[in-house]
C-alpha cells in the first residue's frame, strides 16, 4: 500500500499537465498574435497574419512576407489578435483598475484577519496584508492557488502568537484558510450567478444555476459542522486525522465563530465585487462590447474557480482557456479575452513583486497578544 502512494502522485501530477498543456494548446490554436485578415470577395481564401505600417501592411505568408499597399489592405476583413486588442487598451483605466484591485486585496486581507483573530491569532491587518501578498509572490510560482495558500499557514505558523509561544496551533491556521477560501468561493460564485440571472433571465443557463449551489452547498455544510452530532468521524478511515478534525470542529463551533463569519461574508461581498469590476472594467478599457453580458461574470467565475486548480504555476493554461471560451459566447473576440486574462495576471503579478520585496526586505512584526479561547471536543 505503501509503494503505491507515489505511483498515484506522479499520475496525478501528469494529469494536471495535461491539462494545462491541453488549455495552453487550445489557447495558442485560437488566439492569434498578429491580425488575421482575409479577402472576403475571394474565390477561395486563406487567413494570413498581417502587421501594419504606414504604407499598408505586411502578410506573413508560408512562403515568405508580401507588402500589400495600403488601399488593396482596406479591402481585407480581419479578426483582432493580441497584439491590437492590448494597442488599444487605455492607460488611465488601467490605474484607476489597478488601484481598486488593491483596494480588494486589503478587504481579503481583512476577511482573513477576522477569521484568524477569533480564534486567538490576532495580527494587525498591514501583517496580515503582507503576509498576503508575500504568498502572491509564491503563488506565481508554484501550482495553482494552493500553493499560494500554503505559504499563507507557514507564514503564520512561523511567528510567534503570544510571549512564550513558538507558533499559533497549526490546525487553526489551516482551518481559518480554508474557511477564507469556502467563503470566497461561496460567494464569487453566488454574486455570479446572480449577476447572470440579473442580465440573463431566467436563461442565465444551467452554469449559473450550478454556481448559485454552490453558496448553498457551504452553508448546509458550515451548519452541519456546527452541530453537536457530528463530532463522530468514526466512518473516517484512520483515526490518526482526530489530531486534526478535533481542533477544527472546536474552531468551526467556537461561540464567536458566527460573528466572524457574517463579517468575513460582508469582506467577501466586497472582495467579489471588486474581482467583478475589475474584470468588466478591463473590457471596457481594451473597447470590447459584449453581446451577452451575463457570460462575463459567470465566465470569470469558472476563470477564478479553475485558476486554483494545481496545474502549471499561476494557474497559466487553465484560467486563460477559460476566459477565452466563456468570453467567446459574451461575443468578445479570442485576442480581446486573452488580454483581459493578461492585464488582470499583470495585475496580480504587480502585487506579487511587492511582496517579493517586502519578503526580502526582512520578517515582519510578531502578532500582538490577545487571549485565546480554550478549544475543546
């Protein structure tokens, strides 16, 4: 049994590659760089990649480059690669994007503050931030948003909570991650499902109604957890997670959890919402117009959703797929969907280098003292 452990980790690990590989093949297929023009009044005719200058334009043929005056180049019908749709993109909505996706950083950071000072781990929100932003900087680089999420509990598991401590319990510190990622999730998914039935109707499509489930599916699953009668995991199959279901419970059922979670919810609504904005706000500034609206946000739900996915560092293949084909049926053309995948990870790795420097720059202040509740089974 023992052997074949790391059978079955190489073999899932295989398999996200392969995924990723497959997403960044679709990816690369669909979207050109360059425009792709044809002659709509020709007998038989074949897309070529063209790039334009002053004169006309440039046709990139098997055989070699051909320079086509200016005039014969008005005639071609062209599809917008990448490099156009980023030519058009405006600078000033960029900053104004960019200073509101950081905005919704710092309410994440809030929100998992309020998770892990409940519980006795009481950090300022700017320790909190950094840490934050120190595990982006990982996140890039290793797979998907776990990774990032792991660095997130050694962070913390590293600085002392209190005099005469080494480390805040390591059991809380992962369970107040995962309740960060449940309640995040639960809600980019039901704020998009409710934003594709509001421009939808009632055919927003089955997807839409599968993420409103979603929401739904955690809070059956929180009340339950608080429940007296489920301290029993005797259909578990090895006693040895006790160590570890125990304390969860104990922190999922602490009196003050409740609190903590309507203000975390309240966090998360503002965090989603900023995703959301920034996202649509992205299209507008590259000067897309989609037809159909309620495929942006339920599509950059299945983006953010499918980004955490631990395939290729960054969540690259999965969540570029992703926005190009949900943003195909909102009407939006390959190469303006991958830009919008592009500025929106510029973004991100923006946050990312800041919390490169501050790693580098030296640990942060150690967490201030505060009493800690007795968590028992």
């Amino acid at each position: 049994m023992g052997a074949a452990r790391p059978n079955w980790r190489r073999v899932g690990r295989a398999l996200s590659w392969a995924i990723a590989a497959c997403a960044l093949g679709f990816v690369a297929w669909v979207i050109p760089v360059r425009d792709r023009c044809w002659d709509p009044e020709a007998r038989v005719s074949t897309r070529v990649a063209i790039s334009r200058d002053a004169s006309g334009c440039l046709l990139h043929l098997r055989t070699g480059a051909v320079h086509v005056p200016a005039v014969e180049c008005a005639r071609l019908q062209c599809e917008p690669g990448l490099a156009t749709a980023l030519e058009g993109t405006r600078p000033s909505v960029l900053g104004a994007l960019f200073a509101i996706y950081a905005i919704g950083s710092l309410a994440w950071s809030a929100r998992w503050r309020v998770l892990l000072g409940f519980a006795g781990i009481d950090l300022t929100l700017s320790q909190v931030w950094r840490v934050s932003l120190e595990a982006q900087a990982g996140g890039i680089l290793l797979p998907g948003g776990l990774g990032g999420d792991a660095l997130r509990i050694a962070s913390v598991l590293a600085r002392p909570t209190r005099p005469g401590e080494s480390r805040a319990p390591a059991t809380i510190v992962v369970a107040s991650v995962l309740l960060d990622r449940a309640i995040g999730l639960s809600f980019i998914a039901g704020l998009a499902s409710v934003l594709g039935f509001a421009f939808g109707g009632l055919h927003a499509g089955a997807l839409a109604g599968l993420l409103a489930a979603i929401p739904v599916a955690f809070l059956a699953s929180l009340f339950l957890l608080r429940r007296p009668t489920s301290t029993s995991f005797r259909w578990l199959p090895t006693r040895r997670l006790d160590r570890w279901v125990g304390p969860v419970l104990a922190y999922v059922r602490d009196p003050r959890a409740p609190r903590a979670i309507v203000v975390a919810a309240a966090l998360s609504l503002v965090v989603a919402a900023v995703q959301f904005g920034v996202i649509r706000g992205l299209v507008f500034a590259l000067g897309g117009a989609p037809t159909q609206e309620k495929w942006i946000y339920v599509g950059t739900a299945m983006a953010l959703i499918v980004a955490a996915l631990p395939a290729l560092p960054g969540g690259w293949g999965t969540a570029d797929a992703a926005y190009v084909f949900f943003f195909g049926l909102a009407g939006l053309r390959p190469g303006l969907a991958l830009a919008v995948c592009l500025l929106y990870r510029l973004f991100w790795y923006i946050s990312g280098a800041v919390g490169a420097i501050l790693q580098l720059t030296g640990p942060s202040a150690a967490p201030r003292e505060t009493a800690s509740p007795t968590h028992t089974t």
